[in-house]
C-alpha cells in the first residue's frame, strides 16, 4: 500500500513540477520560437522517461504501475479539465500545443490502461525488485 501511495505521489509532482510552469522556459532562458518550446518538451519528456526507467529498473513494479498511472492521470486529466475546459494555461503559448496535448491525452489513457493492466496480472504475486 505505502508504494502504491508513495508512486502516486511521484507522478503528480512529474507532471506538476515539470508540466505547468507559468512561461515554458529553459534554464532562464524564454522559449519563444516554436522549436524552442518543442526543445523544452523533447527535454521534459526525456527526464519523465527516466524517471519511469529508475521507477521500473529500482523498485517494485506496483511502485512502477503506480508511477505510470499517475502520470497518465494526470497528464489525460488535467489537460482535459485544466487546459481545455478552465482554459487556465496550454502546455506551449503556440499553435502547436493542441497536438501535443491531445497526444498527451491519449498516451495518457494508453498509460493507465497498461499500468491498471500490469497491477491486475501481479496483485496476487509476492512484490519483487
């Protein structure tokens, strides 16, 4: 239970640290062509997929189910309610924000349905690193 808890909680400070900060920038720097602004995702997405590697290689796989869910989550949630229904920010100031949020969207579902999937399959095995 505690791992479950303790994944849930990585994910949403993933999302919430690395997906909603006011301005997109980079180390200071303002991303203000598109390129940059893709750059700045490119990189949040790499860290994020490290992130999930450590979770997978170094904990138990509900830690890694959970951290999956909850980045799913929150990434199909929180554009859907955030994003598009308060229209309170985007993930980019430009044109190219819809598509990365609607692949967010679907990835996200996508991760919930593989985590929700692979917890159900070990939930009655011995946890194991």
């Amino acid at each position: 239970m505690f791992s479950r808890v303790l994944s849930f909680l990585i994910g949403i400070f993933l999302i919430d640290y690395w997906f909603h900060t006011g301005n997109v920038q980079a180390f200071g720097f303002e991303a203000e062509t598109m390129a940059e602004r893709i750059g700045a995702l490119v990189f949040t997405g790499a860290v994020t997929l490290l992130i999930f590697y450590l979770a997978y290689r170094f904990f138990a796989r509900s830690f890694f189910n959970g951290v999956i869910f909850a980045a799913g989550f929150f990434a199909s949630f929180d554009i859907v309610v955030v994003h598009w229904l308060f229209n309170l920010h985007r993930l980019t100031d430009g044109p190219e924000a819809i598509y990365f949020e609607v692949a967010l969207v679907i990835l996200g579902i996508i991760m919930i349905v593989f985590s929700l999937g692979n917890e159900k399959k070990i939930k009655h095995l011995p946890e194991s690193t």
